[in-house]
C-alpha cells in the first residue's frame, strides 16, 4: 500500500511542488533560473546532436 501511495504522489509531482514552494522566489529570480535551465537544456541537446552525428 506504502508503495502504491509513493508511486501515485511521485506521478502526481506533489514533492517537487512541495519543494519548489519552500523557499521563496522573486518575479527576477525565477527569471533568471528559467533562463539558465533553458540554456543548461540547450546545450546538452547540442552535446547529443553532436554525438549522434559521428
């Protein structure tokens, strides 16, 4: 029962909400986070391009 709860609330994404919401966040500080996970994410996608094309 334990790990059917787990799984529903991992599914859901109750913890990473949670966690998200512990610490509060500026209107420029969530800006500038979204900006750098959008290019952290751009470039592993250009590290994989890369690699798949060798």
């Amino acid at each position: 029962m334990l790990r059917r709860f787990k799984s529903g609330v991992e599914k859901e994404g109750i913890l990473g909400d949670f966690k998200r919401h512990q610490t509060y966040m500026s209107r420029g500080e969530k800006a500038r986070a979204k900006l750098k996970r959008a290019e952290r994410k751009r470039r592993t996608r250009m590290k994989r391009r890369g690699a798949d094309t060798r």
